[in-house]
C-alpha cells in the first residue's frame, strides 16, 4: 500500500500565499462610457465584462481549492492519528 502523509507548515503556507495572492486580483471598470454607434465601444464593453466574470470565477475556484486542499490535509491528519 502507498503511504500517504501530510506537512502542517507546507499546507499553511501554501494556503496563506493563496489566500493572500486573491486579494491582489480584482478589476473594476473607473468611467462607463456609451456610444450607442460605436462598434469598438461595444466589444470593449464585452470584453470588460467578460474579464470581469473571469476574475469573479477564478477567485471563486481558488477558494474552493484552497477549502478542498485544507479537507485533504485534515483527513490525511486523521488518518495519520489513527494509526498511533
């Protein structure tokens, strides 16, 4: 059988630079603009709205993984317990 085991201190720290590199990812539009007859306008509204739907999806991911990553190590941790 594999053996399978965990670090604390390399989970942590691989969590904490995670959680913390999400907070330096963001993007919020400064001006609106309009221009109804503008076909440049239009596809860099598009594409400003559609980065930003990806940075919301990426952010929720990450967490996500970080959340299934913490699971991970904690059922590994409780295994290990088990046999001592």
């Amino acid at each position: 059988m594999t053996e399978i085991s965990t670090n604390r201190a390399v989970v942590s720290d691989l969590t904490n630079q995670f959680t913390s590199s999400l907070s330096d990812v963001s993007f919020s539009t400064k001006k609106s603009f309009s221009f109804s007859q503008s076909s440049a306008a239009s596809g860099l509204k598009s594409s400003l709205t559609s980065l930003s739907s990806s940075i919301s999806n990426f952010e929720s991911y990450a967490s996500s993984d970080v959340q299934k990553l913490m699971t991970i190590h904690q059922a590994i941790e409780k295994a290990e317990r088990g046999k001592s």
